[in-house]
C-alpha cells in the first residue's frame, strides 16, 4: 500500500509529461504538413 504514494505521483508526472510533449509538438508546427512527407519518399532523388 504505501508504493501507491510513490507510484501515483510519479504515474501524473509521467502523464503530464507525455501531454506537454504532445502539446509542443501540435504547437511547434510538427504535424502542419504531413502529407509531403509521404510524397516526398516517392519521388526520385537528384542525380548528382
């Protein structure tokens, strides 16, 4: 009984953690243009 007072707390860090990642990435412009990325690959390279 007594790790669930270490156990919880550390559970909502982590969580708060991964949402503030998250909410970094959708505010930084990560995920703006996913689409080009996809035909990107598809596209020959530059010969060089």
């Amino acid at each position: 009984m007594d790790i669930l007072f270490l156990l919880v707390p550390l559970s909502v860090l982590l969580a708060l953690g991964v949402l503030g990642l998250l909410a970094w990435a959708v505010w930084s412009g990560q995920f703006e243009d996913v689409d080009s990325e996809s035909q990107r690959i598809l596209q020959e390279p530059p010969q060089g």
